[in-house]
C-alpha cells in the first residue's frame, strides 16, 4: 500500500480548508498552494490534486460512509476516508472507519449531490440525468487554446513536445485546440508567458466561432470575465475590427489588459459595465453581441465540484432573471441583419432554451438561426449552451 507523506496530508488538508471554510475555488487554491511547493515532483502534485477534488467532489458520499453529516464532516476525517478508498497509509488514519453500506444509500447520495439539486436535474433533464451527473463527477480533461495570432497548432505542438516533453493531440472539430495528455503545470510555461496559447476548456472554445465574427466587425462583448472569450473573438478578427469586452468587476479590467498585451491583440476596450454605462451612442452599433451570461455553472462541475455546495434554487432563480434582462438590454446595440449571441456554462433548459423561447415571444424582431447544447456526458469537456439570434429589422 502507498504511504501518504504528512507535507502532502498537510497541503491537502489546508487546501481543503480554504475551499470550504472561505468559500475559495478549488483550482485557484491548488494553484497557490502547488506555488508554494516547488520542490514538489509531478507526482506530489498530482497526488494533492487527486485528493483534493475527490474530497470536494464526494464530500457528502464520504461523510455518509462514516455516519456523519456532510456540512459538519472535517478535513481530516475527509482525508481518512479517501486514504481507506483508496488505500493509502496515512499516519493520522490507524483505526478502521466505520462504514455504512452503499448498496442501501439513495442515488442523490451515492452521486454525492445535494437532494435539491439533484432533484432539480431529474426534473430538467429527466431523460439525460443519469448520464450527465455520473459525467459531471469526473475530472475534466485538459485542453489548451492556441493563439493564431502568435502561432498555430501543428508549430505549438511541436515546439510543447521538444521544448517541454507536453505531449497533446489535435481535436476534430475544435481547429484552435490542442488537448494534453496528462494535466500539466502550465501557467509559468515561457510559450504560454509569450501569448502562443490560453488555458481553455475545449466546448468553451466553441462559442467565439459560433458567433461568425469576422475581420472588421464591430462586437460587443457583454460579460468578459477574465476575458478568454474576448481574447479569442480578437484572433478570429485578426485584430481589425472594434471589439468592447465589458466586465462586471473592476478587478478583472487589469487581468483583461494584461491577457491582451501577452496575447498581442490590439482591438479590445475594456470598460466596467456599471448601470450608467455608456455604451455606443449609435445603439444599432454591433455586428456581433455575445452575451456570456452569469449562470449556476453547473456544466463545469467536473472542474469546479464545489460548486455543488455553494449554490441553491433561490441563487439559480436570481441568476435567471438577470439573464433575461441582459438579453433584453443587449438586443438594443445589434444593427440589423446582425447577431444576438447567448451563451452560458450551465445545462438546465431553464438557464438556456427557456431563456431563448421567452425572448423570441417578447421580441419578435428578432429569430433564432442556431442553438447547441453541449453535454458533460457526450466528451471530457464541460457543459455549455450557445443559441445565435439575428435582427430582421
């Protein structure tokens, strides 16, 4: 049996912690504490990695294993149940771990979802959901965006597998991806320091093209976050066009104009979007606007599991009204002939088709041209919904 050294334990248990006791994200925090052991093989790393978001992930299967209720188990009995799942010795872990049965836990337990969301899928997708929240809790595979304005993917594949030894792979149907083989550190790698690439998950990288943006647009876009999406709309233009990325923190204006100077791309004006906002005086200004609208983010979870605990019906409810009024507020910059973009990290029809059917019903200038759903089940990517919408008058 493998013995679990204490750093790691320590490491794991901290970031544990941090995840759940301030609310943290779970990639950013084993960002931070994989910073502060370099010395650490990729082995160790991938170790911490491993239980962290186990323990994230089956935090109420586990805390049922041991009797215990799920919001009071700790860290470190969290731990001991991994280590006994999967057998490894740990110096805090000496006695056996009284363990319920599993075969008499109900599926919501067994699937380690709270019961409201669990029955929330089962209403929503009643034909899909025992597909998606079995998908949904694996780890997602790891892809990376290439930046066509700094190189392409054949010369980045290449140059990751001389350079670093990072073997990746084309992707049908993904042009601008390539996925790796195993997760790498790749946030001090000099190529991605240089703009030749973005880490992005692969279905994320499908909602810039579905736009159809092209050289010399003019686009909004309504939501950019940390910007990857703007980022990657710029590259499509070949950075001709006016692109204005609107952010809803003032801490990401800094983040967007960094990823910009690292990228090369010259065309986006970012601006905090406030409810005094001037947007473009002509409001039938916009080629192309893309709303990537805040949402439960339930399609990430295999990537962001604590998500789970954190939300609840009455948040998912606030969400879906402001989606509706951000659709209702950017029709008003689309010229006519030009398009409505709607796109969201979520899987719930009442996030995404609804959405779209109760626009279309108030708004009858405008038609939908083309919608996608993209399930966690169908690939090792996250969940995501795009429905494209043009002005007819």
């Amino acid at each position: 049996m493998p013995k679990l050294y204490d750093n790691l334990a320590s490491a794991a248990i901290q970031a544990l912690k941090t995840i759940l006791q301030e609310r943290k994200r779970t990639s950013h925090v084993l960002q931070k504490i994989t910073a502060k052991h370099p010395k650490w093989g990729a082995r160790d790393r991938r170790t911490v990695y491993t239980i962290v978001y186990d323990c994230i992930r089956w935090r109420r299967l586990f805390a049922n294993m041991i009797q215990a209720n799920f919001e009071e188990i700790s860290e470190d009995q969290l731990l001991s149940v991994w280590c006994h799942r999967n057998e490894f010795i740990w110096n805090n872990n000496k006695k056996s771990l009284r363990q319920n049965e599993l075969k008499n836990m109900p599926p919501e337990v067994l699937a380690s979802y709270p019961d409201w969301l669990f029955a929330l899928g089962s209403k929503e997708l009643p034909s899909l959901w025992d597909q998606e929240y079995a998908a949904l809790n694996k780890q997602a595979a790891v892809s990376i965006r290439v930046n066509r304005l700094r190189s392409h993917p054949e010369k980045l594949q290449m140059e990751l597998q001389q350079r670093y030894a990072i073997k990746s792979r084309l992707m049908k149907g993904f042009p601008d991806a390539l996925q790796l083989e195993q997760g790498r550190k790749l946030n001090k790698n000099s190529l991605f320091l240089k703009g030749y690439f973005e880490i992005q998950d692969a279905h994320s990288q499908k909602i810039a093209p579905f736009t159809k943006v092209a050289p010399g647009m003019n686009v909004i876009d309504m939501c950019a976050g940390a910007g990857g999406k703007s980022l990657h709309l710029a590259a499509l233009m070949r950075n001709k066009g006016q692109l204005l990325a609107y952010v809803l923190e003032e801490t990401k204006l800094k983040s967007l104009h960094q990823r910009s100077e690292r990228a090369g791309v010259k065309i986006i004006q970012s601006n905090l979007l406030k409810k005094d906002t001037e947007l473009p005086e002509n409001k039938k200004w916009a080629d192309v606007v893309l709303i990537d609208a805040p949402c439960s983010g339930l399609g990430t979870l295999k990537r962001n599991p604590e998500l789970k605990w954190r939300l609840s019906l009455e948040q998912i409810e606030t969400l879906q009204d402001t989606q509706f009024k951000l659709l209702e507020s950017a029709a008003e910059w689309v010229k006519p002939k030009g398009v409505l973009v709607y796109a969201t990290c979520s899987i719930l029809p009442s996030e995404n088709e609804r959405q779209i059917e109760q626009f279309l019903n108030k708004n009858q200038g405008f038609e939908l041209e083309e919608k996608q759903q993209l399930y966690a089940h169908q690939s090792e990517f996250d969940g995501f919904f795009m429905a494209r919408l043009k002005r007819t008058i």
